[in-house]
C-alpha cells in the first residue's frame, strides 16, 4: 500500500463549535479541507495510532465521499482497525454505543444534526471519545491548534472501500470492518426496555403510533425495530428512507418542522402515539393524541416513572438538566431523594457526571434525553422508553402528563427565540441587562417578587472546571423565572432565547394555555430586558 505525505496549508476557520466542526458543503469541498481537518484528528488523538475508530455519519450530502477520504487517512496514520457502518450510516447514539461496546478509542460522526442537507446546504464532522461522548473542549481545542499549523497529511493511495457489504477487509495493515449499524444498538435498547410488552401493545389492536424519520437517519433504526421487531404495523415510520437532501426538509423535530406528522396527531382519528427525530438520531419530539410533551415534562415524566422500566428498575441515581430547561425534573428528584444537577446548555456538560455514576438520566428543553446507557442524547430510547410506559400504565400519553401534573404540580414553560438578530444588538441587551441584574433583587413585577438574578455560571463538580456567561436567569419567589441566552448554534447573526417558566401547583389551573399562562411573565421580560427596543423585532421568530 502506497503512502501519499500531501503538501497542505492552514485553514484558520476550523474550530469546532457546540457539536464539531460544521460548515456549508461547498466548503468542506475545497481542496484539502476535510483532510486537514482529519490529520488534526490523528495528530492529536495518539490513542487511535494502533487503536481502534468508529466512523459513520447521518447520511447527508457528502456522507460516502468522506468516508472514503478518512479510510485512506486512517490506514495512513497507523489506525488498527476501522468499524464503519454500513452504507456510511452511524446515528449518533448507535455510534456512541459501539464505540463503548467495542471499546474502541474513539469516533468520527460526519453529520451536521438538524441543520439541512443537500449540495448548497450543511456538512459537519464531530469527534467522540473512548467514553463515547462529543470531545470536551480540551480535545477539540487540541483540534483546532494543530489545524492551524498544519503542513501536511497522510493518506493512503488506494481504490475505492466497499462499505456496502457487511464483512472484513484490509487496507495494509488496517482491518475495515463493515457492520450493521443498527444490530448493536437495538441489542442495548433490548437490554434496556421490556420489548415483550412493548410487543404486546403493539399486538393488541388497540394502538397506533406514527414515527417521523424525516428522511434522516433514524430511519433504519425505526423501521427495524418498530416495525420489525415490536410488531408495529408496516408504515408507522413516516419518511423512513434516509436522504442526502432529507427530502428536501429541516430534519428537526419541533411542531414547526414534523408538520405533517403533527397533522395526523392533531387531526381527525389521530393515532395514540407520535415521535419524531431529528438528522443524527439524537433528538426527540415526543406526542399524544392531540398532546404536545413539553422536552422538559418528558424528562421529568420519564424520571418519574423509570422504576417501570426494566433497564432502570433499580432506581436512578440522580438527574441534570440544563439550565434553562424547566424546574419539573427536580420536583421529581427531590420527591425521589436524588441529587439534581443543572448544567450549561450543551450535552457535553453531562459527560462527566455520567462517567463518575451522579446521573442516570439527563435532559435539556432542545428536545434531547437521554441517560447513562451512551453519551449522547438518543432519540429513539426516548421513544422506547415513552413505549414502555404506555404498555406498562396502559394510559394515554395525556393521562401520564396529566397526571404527574397532579401529582408534582404543572411548570408552564415556553421558549421564544429571536433569530438572526443583528450580533451587536443582542450583545447590547445582554450586556445592558447584565448590568441591572444586581439591582433586580427584591423588585416586584405584578405579581411576582424577584427572589435572585444572576449571570449563571457552572463549575463541574467532578473535574472543578469552571464554565461563566452561561445564560442571564431572573429568578422570582415561587419558582417562576425568566432566562435569557444567545444560541450556541446560530449560523447567521445572534439568535437570543427567551425561556420563561411558572409553576403553577393547583391543579384547577393546569388547563391554560401555555402562552396565555405565561402572558404576564413574558410581558415582565420585556419590560426588564427591552427586547423588542434592543432587536427592532416585534415578537419573536419561533415559540415553542
Ligand atoms: C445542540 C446541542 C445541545 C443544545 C442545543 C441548543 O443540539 O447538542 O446540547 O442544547 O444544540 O443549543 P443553543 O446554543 O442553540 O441553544
Ligand atoms: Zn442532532
């Protein structure tokens, strides 16, 4: 096997974000681009050398062509053994489980999550550690330093890899092992929830649900064990074949973006159950009939009940959420005696409490869940674990909110973004509102009392690390509060998130409507942040 040592130069733009480095498509096509960007990899992650790599990706435009450029670069640099799946195809959780269950030192996941696809759309490439969670900032700042000085790379001059055959070959002395990128993961999420009954449910006539693939990865994964494995009827998953394009969509799943599958839950003999998930697999849109699950309501509603699920019958050790997602979850940990933890937004805040055994299951309100059985959040163990739960209490999914509202008492919860704000706009308010949150304490608003207000800052409690500027909070007595954020994933200007949350114990009162239940919170930011003076915007972009 031949080794070409390629003559390349610095790209500067190459630090990874919230979830890896991603970019237009027509930017990782020049000429170098994805390689240097590899090498950084293999220089930096010397476990790999002699190791073992996990690969795959969403699927998306672009998918194959870099998986074939990595694959010569790893037989380049010293890479034992490759496990790809095939067709290119990992979910992000499926990638997070064989990394774990193969024990393999690491994985690339080419994916840009829900950001579209598609020649003129998105591409990204994200690095995963042995534990199977997204690189923390230590390695992906690594990365980025060896990006920027790089002169070279290695790969090897070979023919095109068959990734469509299940089945070992060689590169040199690099073994590429093609596998079934779902038979892993269906055999942990086998491990976990009690199919049988799931099965049973399914049998019985009774019950229907609708699954939307959305044209992205999780398509394989549902069909095969939805449909072939738990019995549900042939069709269930919507939009099952995965698409370079997405079919043309935002493979996100929120009201806005599962619109048709939204339709069906909110029509006319809608089905029992619907889920949605998003590009890589990792998110999760949960609904009954005619019942959105706020993605905070579930993770509470989730932990509440994990004592019914097999894989977590022994009880969970604790829970974190992030912070702006609402306060229902630490009801549910304080009722249960656990610790709760609230973190910075971004899954990779969770890795470590995972790693020391403080955590079993972890949420955030931007529709992710998950717990300690990967490292990334998992979309389909949602919609199993909510499965279960069905098959077990036999009540409709409004039953279960309804009642666990009964039980803890409803946190009314909305998020308001604005998007592309001009950047130094958003800046300003944050800035501006930064220097009057001290003087908040103790003002009343209408109804409401400020209890604290405080620019959140978070230190890991197990490696000491400190994270600041994480988000302005407005605490009020009761537990009602108003937060302010910038996105972390924003590609155009400054998206600014408003999140607003009231606790309302009475259950009288637990039938409002959201946004009219938060009328009068919302009007408070505004009046103590100046939004709409700050943005030039009269309301925001997208509720939800
Ligand atoms: C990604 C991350 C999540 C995060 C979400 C929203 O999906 O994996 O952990 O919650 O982005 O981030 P943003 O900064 O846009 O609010
Ligand atoms: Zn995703």
């Amino acid at each position: 096997m031949k080794i070409a040592i390629v003559e390349t130069r610095p790209f500067k733009d190459q630090k990874p974000g919230t979830s890896g480095l991603r970019k237009r498509v027509r930017v990782f096509r020049q000429p170098h681009y994805l390689e240097n960007f590899v090498q950084a990899i293999f220089d930096t992650q010397k476990d790999l050398h002699g190791g073992t790599l996990v690969l795959g990706g969403d699927g998306r435009y672009h998918n194959r062509e870099a998986i074939q450029v990595i694959l010569r670069m790893a037989a380049a640099n010293g890479i034992a053994r490759v496990l790809v799946g095939a067709g290119g195809i990992l979910s992000t959780p499926a990638a997070s489980c064989v990394i774990r269950k193969h024990r393999a030192q690491g994985g690339i996941v080419l994916s840009a999550s829900h950001n579209p696809g598609g020649p003129d759309a998105d591409f990204g490439i994200k690095y995963n550690i042995a534990n199977g969670g997204p690189a923390p900032e230590s390695v992906t700042g690594a990365i980025h330093q060896a990006t920027l000085s790089l002169s070279r790379y290695h790969i090897a001059e070979i023919p095109h890899v068959d990734i469509d055959h299940l089945g070992e070959t060689r590169l040199g002395e690099m073994s590429v092992e093609v596998i079934d990128p779902v038979a892993d993961y269906e055999t942990l999420m086998e491990s976990l929830f009690d199919f049988d009954r799931i099965h049973a449910l399914f049998n019985s006539g009774h019950f229907h649900m609708r699954f939307d693939a959305m044209h992205a990865v999780t398509g394989p994964y549902a069909v095969r064990i939805l449909e072939n494995r738990l019995g549900a009827e042939p069709g269930t998953v919507m939009r099952a074949e995965p698409l370079a394009d997405f079919g043309g969509g935002h493979p996100d799943p929120n009201l806005a973006h599962a619109h048709d599958l939204v339709q069906q839950l909110f029509g006319r003999e809608a089905p029992d159950f619907g889920a949605a998930s998003d590009g890589d697999g990792d998110r999760n849109m949960i609904l009954g009939r005619r019942f959105f699950v706020t993605p905070s309501d579930s993770l509470a509603v989730l932990a509440a009940n994990a004592h019914h699920v097999p894989g977590y019958r022994q009880g969970i050790r604790g829970i974190a959420r992030s912070m702006p997602t609402s306060q229902a979850a630490d009801r549910v940990a304080a009722r249960l005696g656990v610790e709760c933890f609230e973190t910075p937004t971004g899954w990779k805040f969770f890795g470590n409490l995972l790693d020391a055994g403080r955590v079993t299951l972890c949420g955030e309100e931007s529709f992710g869940t998950s717990s300690d059985h990967v490292r990334e959040k998992d979309g389909l163990w949602a919609v199993l674990f909510w499965l279960n739960l069905l098959a077990v209490k036999r009540q409709s999914v409004e039953q279960i909110v309804r009642e666990h509202w009964r039980l803890y008492g409803r946190n009314y919860y909305t998020r308001h973004d604005y998007e592309a704000v001009d950047s130094e706009r958003a800046e300003a308010l944050m800035k501006d509102l930064g220097d009057k949150l001290a003087a908040l304490k103790g003002q009343r608003f209408g109804d409401y009392r400020v209890e604290q207000a405080d620019d959140f800052a978070y230190t890991d409690p197990v490696d000491g690390s400190r994270s600041e500027h994480q988000g302005l909070r407005v605490l009020f007595e009761g537990g009602s509060r108003v937060v302010f954020r910038l996105s972390g994933t924003g590609t155009e200007g400054a998206t600014l998130r408003l999140y607003v949350e009231r606790f309302e114990p009475d259950p009288e009162r637990h039938n409002l409507d959201t946004q009219e239940a938060l009328a009068e919170l919302i009007a408070i930011a505004e009046q103590i942040a100046g939004i709409r003076e700050h943005t030039g915007r009269e309301k925001p972009d997208v509720i939800t």
